[in-house]
C-alpha cells in the first residue's frame, strides 16, 4: 500500500500509529494523515478531518511533505 499511494500521488488516512513510524522512516513518496487521537469513532475521525480541513489541504498541495498529524 505504501508503494501504491505514492506511485498514484494518493494519502493514507490512518490512526494506526505503525504508519506514523513507518512515515518517519520512508517518508516520500507516501504521504500520511495520521490521527493522533485514542479510542474515536469514524464520526470522530470525520470531524477531525472537517476542522482541520485548510490544514489537510494544504498538506495535498504541499509536495515536500510527508507527514500531517492530526489531534
């Protein structure tokens, strides 16, 4: 998957913070959401999303980086 979404320029979303590690030691060319919030739901994560939604956009746009955490 990692190889896959940086081929296709694609993020992954995720609270699993094994892709938070792995985003510090691969970097480029995956690019990470990581939700950085304990036991949550999907409308949690949801919202999340929706607040910081500037934020998440401009991470999309931002070709150097590789990691956006999110709280």
């Amino acid at each position: 998957m990692w190889r896959f979404t940086g081929a296709k320029g694609f993020a992954i979303v995720s609270k699993d913070s094994d892709f938070g590690q792995r985003s510090f030691l691969r970097g480029h060319p995956s690019r990470l959401s990581w939700i950085r919030r304990g036991n949550c739901s999907t409308d949690d994560v949801e919202a999340i999303l929706r607040v910081r939604r500037r934020e998440v956009e401009a991470f999309g746009e931002d070709v150097a980086a590789a990691l956006l955490a999110l709280e």
